[in-house]
C-alpha cells in the first residue's frame, strides 16, 4: 500500500520543502536552483533518460568515397611520373631496376586507367597527377609510336630470329627468307643437330653460302669469311674461369664454355660487313651465380665490338636487353652503333613472347650504315618463343 504525499497549506509538500514562490513555472525559477530538498517524483515513476551527447569526431566527417578516390588516383600519379623521370638514378640492386625498366613503355597502360578514374571522382588534383604523368610518358615514348626511317634506298635485306631449337621454325625461315628476299638469315638457338636436318634444307638451296657454328647460323647471298666464335662467358664456370680475364678472347669450342655470339664477314657488293649473331643470355634476378650473367656477357661483347675496327660493323640477334633498360646503352650509344628499331622501326615492335609480343630482345645495331627499314614480321607455324625482324639496310 503507497501513501502519496500531501500538500500543506502553506505551499509545503510533505518531506518536500519548498520557498514559498520558488514552486515550479513561477517566475522562471526553477525548483532544483532553490533552497531546500529538489522536487520529489511520485512513487514508481522512473526519471527521464538523459538526451544523447555529442557524436565523436562530429566536427571532422569522414572523407567522402569520392575524395579517398582522387587522393589515391593523385598520389599513384605522381608516383609513375616520378619513376619515368627518375629511374635511372635508382641503384640496380639484384638487378630490379633493370626488370622494371623493361617495362617502362606498358606504364601507359596504368597511366590511362587512372586518368580515367581522375575523370571519374572529378577531382581536379588526381586529374593534374595523371595528366602530369601522361605528359611525361608521351615526351618520353610517343615518339615511338610514329613510323620512323630514312627514305634513301636499301640495297642489304637482313632477317634474324631465335628459332628456339625448333625444327618447325627452322622450316618456316626456310620459306620466309626467299619469300622475302632476304639477302642475309641469322639464327639463333640452333642446335647443330638441326643445322643438319632436312629442316635447313630449304635455306641451304635458297642460299649460296651458310655457316652454321655452336649455336648459331647465318645464309647469305654473298660469301661469308672468317667464321669465330666470341667467347662471351656465358656459363657460369666460364665467367669464374675469365674473371681475371680484362679482354675478351675469340675461341674455339671449349666444353664448359656456352659461345655467346659468331662473327662473320659477308662480302656485299657495297664492301665487307662484319656481323656479330648474338644470343645473350636472358636476365635474372639475384647478385649472385646466372643472375650476373646476362650483365657481364653484355659488358665483354660492348668490349669486344670497341675493340673491332671493322667500318661496318652489325651485331644482330637475340640480345635480351630492351631498349628502355640501362644496359642497352652499353650496345648502342656506347658503342656508336644505331639501333634499326629506334631509328627505322615503327611503335615498340616487340618480339617476345610470340603468343603476346610486350618486349623488344631482338634488334640490329648497326655501324657504317643507316637503316632504311625495320619491321616484326609474323609468328612463323608452331613459333612460341621469338618472332623473327627483317631489317633493311643502306651501306
């Protein structure tokens, strides 16, 4: 049984005193501001809740989806314009500056999505980062994109491929050579049980004179001489045999010696030119045993050819350098040889892998000569690893 409380007359609640005129709502007093005991709530009523307090952080929302976006989009802008400007001051370390330098030109294909996704957000900085970046790729490879070339006339045809030991390849040169009258076919990964198949046959009747050394063959239109094996210390027992050794050596076959490129001279009509067939070896990553390889077998062939005296002079091959890495500089402007793609090819004019060409490792680097004309020409029947170059020359 509850007892609710009385009022008094005097203006006091039972157990409650209250200041006459300090009742609540008179005069704008409140009840709990006065002297005395605060308002007493009726038995069993429950007092209200307190109102919800400040949100935290209310006064810094969150970064809209839209902004996060064109932050993002910004800064990776700023980040590929930085490298193709800046990459070659980076340290080769294990060889990754070089690997990432081989792909220097598909940084297009990442600068075009997120100028894009800079459209997208509207975000004027992302848009300034991948415009920016844009920039900088065109200044530095748009010219690629445009025919290239000299237009005197060709009187040397070469064609080159790395055959990877197939005897369907073999063949196929068999036909292209003749059908596109080529006056010198280089090849590449060859082994000397093919050179002897029936699948050499082909070039062996187009062509009047042939050598086929180590790994390597040439056919040619007009006499071949002094055929030598360049030893390029590409085996790893080869390069520790040679590591005293500060001038590379023309030798014969040695058996833990693999012979990294064959020099020959064909006489043409306009005079002798010296070809060096290459097959470097491809590059991998790591400071240590096969991974230097490819460096070093790049180094002794730049000292070799410096040391040529030969007018006109081509090494012409599998090179395994892309142009847009910091070793090919070694073969072409340190040496004073032109590349044919750089200065008569037309767009990147990649080579491998066939199925799906993203990086130019065959060229012709040419000396005492201009190149008129270079092209890739198509994936022979059963090609998987290269496709062959044709390459027109003015001696």
């Amino acid at each position: 049984m509850s007892v609710e409380p009385q009022r008094a007359a005097g203006g006091v609640e039972q157990g409650t005193p209250i200041l006459p005129g300090q009742r609540s709502g008179e005069d704008g007093v409140d009840p709990s501001d006065s002297y005395g005991y605060e308002p007493t709530l009726p038995y069993g009523v429950e007092p209200p809740a307190p109102g919800p307090g400040p949100v935290v952080g209310e006064g810094r929302p969150w970064p809209s989806a839209r902004r996060q976006i064109g932050t993002a989009v910004a800064v990776l802008g700023w980040a590929i314009a930085a490298f193709l400007i800046g990459h070659r001051f980076l340290p080769d370390s294990a060889g990754i500056a070089s690997l990432l330098e081989t792909w220097l030109p598909w940084l297009a294909v990442p600068t075009a999505l997120l100028l894009i996704a800079a459209l997208a957000a509207r975000s004027l900085r992302a848009l300034f980062a991948t415009v920016a970046a844009t920039a900088v790729w065109l200044g530095g490879y748009g010219p690629q994109l445009f025919p290239r070339g000299d237009p005197i006339p060709a009187n040397l045809r070469v064609i080159s491929e790395d055959v990877n030991a197939s005897s369907v390849e073999l063949a196929g040169v068999g036909q292209l050579g003749p059908n596109q009258h080529a006056d010198v076919v280089a090849l590449e990964h060859l082994t000397p049980a093919l050179a002897t198949s029936s699948a050499s046959q082909n070039l062996n009747a187009a062509y009047g004179y042939h050598v086929t050394q180590y790994e390597f063959g040439v056919w040619s239109r007009y006499p071949i001489a002094d055929a030598r094996g360049v030893d390029l210390a590409t085996s790893t027992t080869a390069a520790a045999d040679d590591a005293n050794d500060a001038n590379p050596s023309l030798v014969a076959a040695v058996p833990h010696v693999v012979v990294g490129a064959l020099r020959v001279t064909v006489t043409t009509p306009q005079g002798p030119l010296v070809f060096y067939v290459v097959h470097i070896p491809q590059p991998v990553l790591g400071d240590q045993g096969f991974a230097k390889v490819r460096d070093e077998a790049v180094t002794r062939l730049a000292k070799t050819v410096s040391a040529d005296a030969a007018p006109r002079l081509a090494v012409v091959g599998d090179i395994n350098v892309a142009q847009t890495d910091r070793r090919f500089s070694q073969l072409s402007s340190g040496l004073g040889l032109t590349s044919a793609q750089a200065a008569a090819g037309s767009g990147f004019g990649f080579t491998w892998p066939a199925e799906f060409p993203a990086v130019r490792l065959d060229d012709l680097l040419l000396r005492g000569g201009t190149p008129v004309r270079s092209v890739v020409l198509p994936a022979l029947s059963g090609g998987k690893s290269h496709l062959p170059i044709e390459i027109d020359l003015h001696l």
